[in-house]
C-alpha cells in the first residue's frame, strides 16, 4: 500500500524498520494519559478537539498523521523521519501530563504499519474515543458539500462572514458518501474487536444537545480534576462554528423523498445491513448503480 506518512518524508516500504515506532518512553516525557479519539469525518470532532485544547490540560489533539496536515505540524518538530516526527509531536503537542490526536479510519491504515499500536499505546494509560455522527443523511451531505467547495471549516478568528455554499449532489453521490461512512464504521468495529479496545462513544448529537457536558466528560474520563474542569467550563469558548445551511435542505429534501423506506431501514438496521445489501437494493429498487 502507497503510505502517505511515508511519502512526506520522502520514504517507501522498503523503508519501514527505520521509521517504525515501537514503543515510547511516555514516563520520561511526563505524560500520564495518552488519548485517541477516532472518527468518520464530519462528526463535531474538530469542534470537540479545538475546546480540549483550550483548556490548556489536554494537550494539542490536532490530526497529527494527517499528511495534508504534517507539513504545518512538522515546520517546529523539524523531523526527517517517522520516528523523529513522532517523538516530536510528543513533545510539542502535550500539555497537563496528557498526549491526545484524532484520526480517522483511513489515515489509521496508514498509521498502523508504522507503529507497534499495544506497546506504543499501553492500556493502562490509554483512553479511546470513537465519534460518530447519528445523522447519516446529513453527515454524507456535508462529506459531499466540503469535497465539492473545498469548504471544510469555519472559524470564529478567520471568519467574518459565513458562506452560504450552494452545490448539486446527485443521488450517486450521496449514496457513494452514505456507503463509504458505513465501510469506514465497519472496518473501525473489526480494529476495535481486533485490538480489544474498550472506546467511550461520542457523537456530533452529544456536543449539539450540550457541548460542556460532552466536554467536561471527556475531561474527566482522561482524569482531569472536578475544580479544573469546572473553572474551564465556565470560560469555556467556541471558536469552531458550524456551516451555514445554504441549499442543504432543498437538496436532502428531494433524496429523503425519494429514498425515505430506505433510509429509515438504514436507520433501523445500521449496525447489521451490509453495504453490499444497500447496493443490491438500490439497483433493484431505485434501478441505482454504485
């Protein structure tokens, strides 16, 4: 497999014993918490690591192995290779005893040949995060809107005024968006099963309903201090917002009309329908080739 994290330093497979992490001196570095949270894009997990890190105990949880992402992160670790990066990012990124990254299914493919994950990550000291998102529909529409606009994310100190961003999505692209988000939760199921993680869930509904729960339960879950949590809660700020609506729901009307038994059986049986049944219906359904 073409490794993306190999490729931004310049590496290949042949390379991989010298840039292949073990395991790491987590003591040495004073960390006593290690956190991953894993997502499916488009879930509130940006809005979640943002808060994190402004509480100024949770480290810096940014995409880290992300290879569109490393050259920003990379210009203060100056790292030739995986290895270096990593202990870097260690480095630079903790804070309060804690060393957090999200990632999600993809970019994990491409973590995982390069890292012992049971040694680098012991279990004692690990906590594991899965986001999701309930809303398939809206979630496959925003995954559609952002790769067709290029329009990923607003924030509060960059943005004066929020895009209303129009775009036609054809049934075969919300269906490829809706299938490809059930691959991805499939194939992070068998890791979790594989690797016996025991993960907390969290969902882009949580931080809707109440963001400084959701917050504040994280918080606690990587043992941060009840007076600590509180005296950030109460200052607690967003500086992630959410996109404007736009044409979203003349779009999603219109496929909610037309794929509505569908849909709401994919509601009912997310966790059991295979995305082979869900083409197989479509085809003979709706006369939909994916």
């Amino acid at each position: 497999m073409n490794n993306n994290i190999l490729n931004f330093f310049g590496a290949d497979a042949s390379n991989l014993s010298a840039n292949r992490v073990e395991s790491h001196d987590w003591q040495a570095d004073g960390i006593d918490c290690i956190y991953i949270i894993f997502i499916t894009g488009r879930c509130g997990s940006t809005w979640l690591t943002h808060l994190l890190e402004d509480s100024g105990i949770c480290g810096h949880p940014h995409e880290l192995f992300n290879e569109t992402l490393m050259p920003r992160f990379n210009k203060s670790i100056e790292a030739a290779n995986f290895r270096e990066y990593f202990a870097g990012a260690v480095t630079q990124f903790s804070s309060g005893g804690r060393f957090g990254f999200k990632i999600d299914e993809w970019r994990l493919s491409h973590l995982l040949p390069l890292i012992d994950f049971r040694t680098l990550f012991p279990a004692d000291i690990t906590r594991c995060f899965w986001m999701t998102r309930r809303d398939l529909v809206s979630q496959a529409f925003s995954f559609g809107r952002a790769k067709t606009t290029g329009h990923w994310h607003d924030f509060t100190a960059k943005t004066t005024e929020q895009k209303q961003d129009h775009v036609e999505l054809s049934d075969a692209q919300m269906w490829k968006e809706l299938i490809d988000i059930l691959a991805k939760e499939r194939r992070m199921a068998a890791f979790f099963q594989r690797e016996g993680i025991d993960y907390f869930p969290l969902d882009y509904e949580q931080m809707l309903a109440d963001r400084l729960l959701t917050v504040m339960r994280v918080m606690i879950e990587l043992g941060c201090q009840h007076e600590e949590i509180n005296s950030f809660i109460q200052k607690m700020e967003d500086k992630t917002l959410r996109l404007e609506f736009g044409n979203k729901y003349e779009v999603l009307g219109r496929f909610c009309a037309k794929y509505g038994k569908l849909l709401t059986t994919l509601d009912k049986e997310r966790k059991e329908l295979s995305t082979d049944e869900l083409r197989r219906r479509l085809q003979l359904d709706y006369d939909l080739s994916l």
